[in-house]
C-alpha cells in the first residue's frame, strides 16, 4: 500500500524541482519502521534522471505518537458527542470562534453554512435569556472570574434545548481578555 506513494513521489522527480518527499514502511532486521525519505534527481541537458540522492530518517516515534493522536482524538469525538457535549474557543485579539463538532451539532446548524461568531451565538439563544446569557459573559470578562450557567437556545427546526455552559477566560499581563474557552453540554433532559 506503500507503493503508490513511492511512484507518485518518483513521478515527481521528474519535474523541477526534481525534488520529492515520501514516507514510507520499511522493514528492518527489528521489524517495520517509518521513514521519512527526502529525494532529489539530477538530470542531463535533456532531463533525463541520471542520479537520484536518497536521505532517508527515521520517523516510527513520530508515526507511532500521530497515531495516538488520532485515535485519542476519534476516542474524544464519541465521548462528546455520547455526552453530548461540545467545546469552544473565542480569540478575542482576533475576534475569532471555533466550535467543536459538538457545539455544531447541540445548534443543529450546518458547519458547511454556518459561521459562528458571539452574535451569532447569541441569536441563537433563547430571546428571554439573552440578556443574562450576554450579562453573565460580561461580568466574568469584567470580574476575571469564571461562569457556569445555564441557559436556552432555540435551533432553527424549533426546537429548544437548555444548555450548561461552562467558561474561563484567559487574559494578557495589561489585564485584556485574550482567550475565552468554554464547554456546553445538553441538559434539556433535567429540565423537562
């Protein structure tokens, strides 16, 4: 399965830069091992390749650990998403929020069509609970203390949904807010 990735790379060869990278299994006297192979051709006035300069490293730590990484991550998605629970991150420098899958979910909303921004968020939360939702906020930025609250969203089918929402803030040595990061999970289920 490794094949396909070495020819791909030789194709590439061919080409200037005449340059290519591929990683790739290798087995060894102590078994299989990943190896990061930087390659480079040297062509005649033609462009024929007359030499091909392998340096090859040895990644299988780095391999292994990516692994890991994956699996733990799939591992996390279903817990969440068992839980019902989603995560995220506003950059205030940047005025940026990232939501989770699961926050994406929990809104039924699209990510494909959906841009999340606080107003954003804020639309969707319940008209009656917006300004303690929006005040709640404030007064953690303003205080430097964390929230926990709970409160209502209305997705676009309808549907209402009551969420705990969970948040710290991180701030700047000039006492700016630089990153809130928060946690919401579904509780409708104790409230109805």
């Amino acid at each position: 399965e490794d094949r396909a990735a070495q020819d791909a790379a030789l194709a590439q060869l061919r080409h200037p830069p005449h340059t290519a990278t591929v990683t790739q299994r290798v087995r060894t006297s102590t078994g299989w091992r990943w190896i990061a192979w930087q390659d480079r051709a040297f062509v005649d006035d033609d462009g024929v390749i007359v030499e091909i300069q392998r340096v090859g490293r040895d990644v299988s730590d780095l391999a292994e650990r990516e692994e890991h990484l994956r699996e733990e991550h799939r591992s996390l998605q279903t817990a969440t998403s068992l839980a019902q629970i989603g995560r995220w991150d506003l950059d205030h420098e940047h005025d940026r929020l990232i939501w989770s899958d699961g926050i994406y979910e929990l809104f039924g909303v699209d990510r494909a069509r959906f841009t999340p921004s606080f107003d954003a968020f804020l639309a969707a939360v319940h008209p009656d609970d917006r300004d303690f939702v929006r005040t709640a906020y404030r007064t953690a930025v303003e205080s430097r203390q964390p929230y926990d609250i709970e409160h209502r969203i209305v997705r676009p089918d309808g549907d209402v949904r009551w969420l705990r929402e969970v948040c710290e803030i991180d701030y700047a040595p000039d006492g700016a807010p630089l990153r809130s990061v928060g946690v919401v999970q579904d509780v409708t289920f104790r409230k109805t």
